[in-house]
C-alpha cells in the first residue's frame, strides 16, 4: 500500500536521510542536525517535508518551503528505486508523481500563488517529473557575480548619469510609487515575462521582501527631471559576503539611455563601500540586453538553473499513470 505522510516524529529520520542520501555520510550527519535545530527553533516545519511509503517502507521524500510571501518554493521528489525493486513497489515516475500531486494539493490549499523549482540542466529525469506534474519549464536563469575586491573596481572609471537621482524605500510613504514604477518596469520585459499578470506590483514587492535581508535603504526608486524611470531592489546575503540584485528594471519610455548601467554602477559603488566581496545578480537567458550589460561591467556567469513554475490551481488532467493512481 502506498502512502504519503508529513514527516514527523518518528519518519523524521528516515525522511532527512533520504533527502540528504547524495552528500558523505559526514556532511549528511551535519545537515540533519542543522535540520533538527532549525525545527527547535521554529525555522523549519516538517510538515512541508513528505515521504512515501510503500508496505511501511519509505520509498521517496519531497520538500517544500513555503514562504511569507505566499510562494511554494520546490525541490524535487526523491526515490529510492532500490527498495521499490526489493519490495515489488510501483514504477519510480508514480512515486514521484503522488508526491508532487499532494505538493501541488498543499500549495492550493496554503493560498500560494506560485511553485517554482530550479533544477540543473542535467537533471533530465527531474525535469520530467516536474513537466509530468504542471509544473511547465518556463526559463533558465543564468546566475552572476561581480569581484569587488582587490583591483576589481574598473567599472569606477565609468560614465554615469548626472541627471539620475533616487529615493530608498519608506514603506507607506512611497510604497504606491514603488508599485506604479515596478509594474511599469514589466512592459516589454524579457525577463520571466510569463508571469507577467499573474502578479502585481504589490505581491512583486511582498515577494522580493521575502527573498532575502530586507533593508528600505537597499531599495531604490530612480527618476530623472520630471520622471520615474527605474527601480532597484537590493538584500543582504552575509553567508556569502555579497549584495544581491534581486531586480533591476528600467521603464519602458527610458530604456536604452544608460539608465540601467547607472543604476547598476550605483549598485557597485554602494556594495564597494560597505566593504563586501561580491555583487550578485540573476538573468533570463533571453535577456540578452541585460546579459550584455552584466558582462560589459565585469560580472562573471558562475551558474545556470532551469525554472519550473506552476501557477495556483493549474494541474495537468493527461498525467500519466493515473490507472495506477487508483488501484
């Protein structure tokens, strides 16, 4: 009989050394630990971990972090195919399919807006498990960082706009113009446009506050005389000695007249000062201005992931194995 169950109490363990089976024994040990304290300290709730069960036995586990802001963060399901052999348990696919199917369950009924996975280019069989399951393969994004150590600050030298001035975020005060200029931002994007209109500039706020250390100093509404003309949100990423770029967005009238080199300039010169290593930010690959522009001022490509996302309440009716789903 197959079963899937929120990993508490006693299923805790078998569901952490499964979902931690790739690393050596040592960091496994670590990580689950570091688990076990994060669950003592109300940072990690087990509910959000499942595991399935085949006869009693646990055959595959899967996670999901919801966060404040109403987004299912997903991993991939993991199977142990070795015991479903042993056992005489279903096909791989189904396992991994009933897991992602009670995912999906969950994030309706939790009222997020999105689940969204990124997945390593080799990740093929991951990749179709996600497809199999209404999670559509929207983009990949190209992960950047830029030095800021050392004699790495040639981007100093650089023209900047005179004319460009801004204002940091001061919640009621300016929050609706923050709005008006994000949502104004997403016209003609080549950045994830696929979900432009599944959100508005209201939750896209709620959504970058939730990515990361927020700081209203970090956020950054830009204009030039007689007009708001960019936005830049900014957090804090201390484990790793660096600002991130969490978005970075020129109005659709100004775009290309340098305002989002200056702003990205401004972005540098403000994470030099405060004496960090690095500068991050992420790309849509089709966004090949943006890319450009990265590049042009020394930020190096270090990573590439898949985005899979799936939409509130969009499930697939084709799946596959639904025969055996209900025997």
């Amino acid at each position: 009989m197959l079963r899937i169950v929120s990993a508490t109490g006693e299923r805790l363990q078998p569901a952490l050394e499964m979902l931690f089976s790739d690393l050596p024994a040592d960091m496994r040990t670590q990580r689950i630990a570091e688990v076990r304290q994060e669950i003592e300290d109300d940072e990690f709730d087990p509910e959000n971990l499942l595991l399935t069960e085949f006869d009693e036995q646990p055959v595959g586990v899967q996670l999901t972090i919801l966060r404040d802001d109403d987004v299912g963060m997903v991993w991939p399901p993991l199977v142990d195919v070795s015991v479903l052999k042993t056992t005489g348990g279903p096909a791989g696919e189904v396992i991994e399919d009933e897991l992602l199917i009670e995912t999906a369950r969950r994030l309706d009924a939790a009222g997020a807006w999105i689940g969204q996975a990124l997945l390593e280019p080799n990740q093929s069989r991951e990749h179709a498990a996600m497809q199999r399951n209404g999670f559509a393969r929207m983009t990949e994004l190209q992960f950047f960082e830029r030095p800021l150590t050392g004699t790495s600050s040639s981007w100093a030298k650089q023209m900047k706009l005179s004319s460009l001035s801004y204002e940091p975020y001061r919640g009621s005060r300016n929050r609706l113009a923050f709005v008006n200029v994000l949502e104004a931002t997403y016209r003609g994007s080549l950045d994830c446009p696929e979900l432009n209109g599944a959100r508005d500039g209201r939750q896209s706020l709620k959504n970058h506050a939730a990515a990361g250390s927020f700081n209203p100093d970090m956020w950054r509404l830009y204009r030039q005389p007689g007009a708001d003309v960019g936005i830049l949100l900014m957090a804090d990423r201390p484990e790793q000695q660096a600002w991130e770029v969490l978005y970075l967005g020129v109005v659709e009238s100004a775009r290309g007249r340098g305002v989002g080199r200056a702003m990205l300039l401004d972005a540098l010169d403000a994470a030099r000062d405060a004496q960090l290593e690095r500068l991050l930010i992420v790309a849509d690959v089709r966004n090949v201005p943006a890319i450009s522009l990265y590049e042009s001022l020394g930020f190096q490509s270090v990573a590439t992931r898949v985005a899979f996302v799936r939409l509130a309440q969009r499930l697939p009716r084709d799946r596959p194995h639904n025969a055996a789903r209900q025997q």
